[in-house]
C-alpha cells in the first residue's frame, strides 16, 4: 500500500484534511470472484459509516492519461438558506435522487458541514509593513 497523507487526487493539490492511497490487488487466483470494481464498492461500503470523513475507492483509467474519475460536476448553492446543515441534508436527498438513474455511477460528494472553514481577509498594508 502506497500511502500520501495530506494529497487530494481527485480535487488536487494539499490538504490537510485530505489523504491518497493505492492499494494492489492479490492475484486472480486468490481473490476469485472479487474483482476490481468488486473491492471497490465493498470498500465504500465499509467505509460509508465514517462520520469523520469520506472514503472514495475507484479504479485507475483503463486509458492511461484520461484521469481517476470522469463524468459530471454539479454545483448546490444556498441562495436563501445559509445553514450548512440543511445544504447537506438537500445535497443528500440529490444525490439520492441521481443515484436511481441507471446511467449514473460512482455518485458522490465532497461537501461536509463539519469540516472547519475560515474566511481570512489580509490587510496588505498592513501585513507588507511587519
């Protein structure tokens, strides 16, 4: 197991709250009927009662290049509700919602309520004169 603390792969770049691993498979003869898409969704499933994060497991592109994961990127916005735990709540039930579609894998979401964020506005001035 190759283990990155602190690199997100799918949403790039560092974090701290973040961590990347690559796990090899045990050969054919071993695993029989668990195969790679197999692993990965017990693996999610195992990992989906994690409150204090998220567990993402996928397989590398069968075309070298075309990257980790592909498809579709939606963005929710809390026009008139600014509660980050109601925002969770509907990007559940959406998410709920797009995973009926027979189309649609690999459904999932990085938005947490209980990650810390802090908004920081730098008195350049100020910072430039320390």
């Amino acid at each position: 197991v190759l283990a990155i603390a602190g690199f997100d792969l799918i949403g790039g770049g560092n974090k701290t709250n973040a961590a990347t691993m690559f796990v090899p498979l045990k050969h054919w003869d071993v695993r029989k009927d668990n195969t790679a898409p197999v692993v990965a969704r017990n693996i999610i499933a195992k990992a989906s009662g994690l409150r204090e994060g998220i567990a993402l497991a996928f397989n590398p592109a069968a075309i070298r290049g075309l990257g980790t994961a592909g498809g579709l990127e939606v963005y929710l916005q809390a026009r008139g509700d600014s509660d980050p735990a109601r925002l969770y709540q509907v990007t559940g039930a959406f998410m709920g919602s797009l995973a009926q579609h027979p189309l649609l894998t690999g459904i999932n979401s990085f938005y947490r309520p209980t990650v810390p964020q802090l908004k920081v506005e730098v008195d350049r001035e100020k910072a430039m004169s320390l």
